[in-house]
C-alpha cells in the first residue's frame, strides 16, 4: 500500500516556517500584504478567497479584499490594480479567476507589476519559470515540488510524466521537474496510447479534471502518484483525477484528495507574498 503524502501537514510546517519569516520582517518595519481581487459571486471563489484570507491570518500576513460586483467594467478593474501597484504596503496581487466573461483575463493578469504577481501568472514571470530562475513560483507546481522535497523523492534523473498542459499547472510543472533533472513528458487530450506512457512515470502528475481518469493499469509499480484534480463524483464527493482506492495499492507513494496538493498551493502563494515583500532581492 502506498505512503499517504500528508499536504495538510506539509503545509502547517510551512506555513510556521512563514510565520517566523513574517516576524523577522516586522522587526524591519515590514509587514506582507496581500490583495485579493473577487469579481462576481461564484461560490467556488468566495470558498477559495476565504480560505486564502484565513490563511494570510495564520501566518501574519495584511489580508486586503476588494469584492467587485459581477459587471464591474475592464476599466474600473485595472484602475483598481493601478492603485495597488503603487501602494507600498501591498507586496503581492491576486485576481481570482475565472473572470466574467466581458473582462479580458490576459488583459488583467499583465497588468499587474511582475514583482507583486504572486500567482507567477505574469508573462514575464513565465518568462523567468521558463529560464529557471524565477523568484516567484507558480503556487500548485511549486508546492507539489515542495511535497516531493519533503517526501524526500528527487526527480533527478527519474522520468516524469504531466497529465495536462494548462497555463496554470502542466506546462509550469514541466519546467519546475526539467529544472530538476527530471526527464520530463507532458501528455494531453489527444495523446496517443496514453496509459503506456504514463506506465513509464516514475514520478506521475495528473492535472485534468476528470475524476478517476487515472487507473491502476496508467501506473508503474511503486510510482509517486500526485494528484492536483479538484473534482466532484456521482455522490458528489470531493475527488481527484485518480481512481485512489485502486491505485494506492499499487503506488508507491500518493497524494489524497482533499489534504494533498490544494492546501500547498496556499502555502505557496503565502511564501510568494512573503518573498515579494522582502527587501534588496
């Protein structure tokens, strides 16, 4: 049976590391402060954003909201993100997407500064992932990176397959595990004989939104399983991509969800805020 890799305590030993950080800061007359921007009412949002604030509380971190209304208008909204561009005591910003659908979402995601954008979602800052020394991470990749180092399994050398080729976490996990050393395949919708690809992963990530996508016939003996899919089964249940109670046994290491990836990528945006803030870097 597979090792439980355990997110929600990874990410509490993170976040106390986060709140000794803060204290230090403080001590410079610096306090992180993080702006989250929620346009409309999509319930899956409003969760998200909550427990984002909950978690700037946890670590010491300003928690600043700006709840828009739904037909908030492209201009009154990067108007907004003008005015904490230039505020000092706000170190990192984030937009909750998705957006309505008048709003252009690139539009709004380049205009904040490269140097508050703390979902690492910035061109610029693709940029930097892209050469390997970026300052900001991209948060899901970034902490699925930080449960493997805690886990103690290096992608050096290992092959890496990456279920799903998004903007927010295939093609930047890809990088993360490249600059790694990993030998890395990303597949996708129209990859051909799937399962003998991922059979070959070492390391195998699944980030598609489907819920039990990923069987036990798609896994290697002894592979490190992790799942970043948020999906909901036929009883309604939380769930991931993979079908765990079959793969498990066959794993050598797995992420759950819930309590695997989604309370790192918190953690992560916590340690961006955190980084954006610190001076002379």
């Amino acid at each position: 049976m597979a090792t439980i890799i355990d997110g929600k305590a990874i990410s509490a030993k993170v976040k106390a590391q986060l709140a000794a950080e803060v204290e230090t800061l403080k001590t410079q007359g610096i306090r992180p402060g993080l702006a989250v921007i929620l346009v409309g009412d999509n319930p899956a949002s409003r969760i998200y954003v909550n427990n984002k604030k909950k978690a700037c509380a946890q670590v010491g971190i300003a928690s600043l909201e700006y709840t828009l209304p739904a037909e908030t208008g492209q201009e009154e909204l990067l108007a907004l993100i003008a005015e904490l561009n230039a505020r000092e005591d706000v170190h990192g910003i984030l937009c909750q997407l998705p957006l309505p659908k008048h709003i252009a979402e690139q539009a709004v995601l380049e205009a904040i500064l490269p140097q508050k954008d703390v979902d690492a979602f910035h061109p610029v800052n693709v940029g930097h992932i892209l050469l390997g020394d970026c300052r900001l991470l991209p948060c899901t990749p970034a902490g699925i990176m930080r449960l493997l180092e805690e886990e103690q399994v290096s992608p050096a050398g290992k092959h890496c397959v990456v279920i799903g080729r998004s903007n927010i976490v295939g093609k930047p996990m890809a990088m993360l595990l490249l600059h790694a050393n990993a030998t890395v395949t990303i597949c996708h919708s129209r990859t051909a004989r799937l399962p003998e690809i991922t059979r070959q992963a070492d390391i195998l990530v699944s980030a598609v939104g489907r819920a039990g996508f990923v069987t036990a016939e798609m896994v290697k003996e002894g592979a490190v399983v992790i799942d970043v899919g948020m999906n909901r089964d036929e009883n309604g249940r939380l769930c991931g991509d993979v079908d765990f109670e079959a793969v498990a046994p066959k794993a050598g290491k797995i992420t759950p969800v819930p309590g695997g990836v989604g309370p790192m990528t918190i953690a992560m945006l916590l340690q961006n805020t955190v980084t954006a803030a610190m001076p002379n870097k």
